[in-house]
C-alpha cells in the first residue's frame, strides 16, 4: 500500500519546486522539510535566493575587473554566496 503522498500548498521546495514535502525535524529550533521529488532538506522560513537586479549587479561588477571578494563587501552577501 505504501504511505499517502503528502502534498503542502503552503510550502515548496526551493530546488525544484515541487510541494511533495514532508516535515523533517528541527534544526536550530527552525523547522526543517524533506522533499520527497528530489530528496533535498530545506528550511521553512530560510531565503534561499537573491533578486535578479542584485546577481546582474554583482556580476557586473565582477566583469569590470572587481574582485569577488569586493563584491561581496559592496553588496553585503556572504563571499560564498558570491562564488555561487
């Protein structure tokens, strides 16, 4: 028989979209999901993605001769997030 699909109107997942996801635990007190399309954790109430105007920018200024390290500084984004 198998286990009812779970389908959240609510949420969705930030990888790929789908609302087949099902909670997962807590993870700093935040409450953590699973997705049972692409099988991917994910937090809840985390922003996962940055405005379009604001990765035109930051590419941008990486194309005229910036380094990442000072566009992460210029835009206030995690350096990894830059290198992403």
């Amino acid at each position: 028989m198998g286990r009812k699909p779970v389908i959240r109107r609510d949420i969705s997942c930030p990888s790929c979209g789908s609302h087949h996801v099902v909670k997962s635990g807590k993870s700093a007190g935040r409450q953590k999901y699973l997705c049972r399309d692409c099988s991917k954790y994910f937090l809840g109430d985390a922003s996962y993605y940055h405005s379009r105007k604001l990765r035109e920018e930051a590419l941008k200024m990486y194309a005229n001769g910036m380094s990442m390290r000072a566009v992460s500084r210029v835009l206030n984004v995690p350096l990894g997030t830059v290198f992403t």
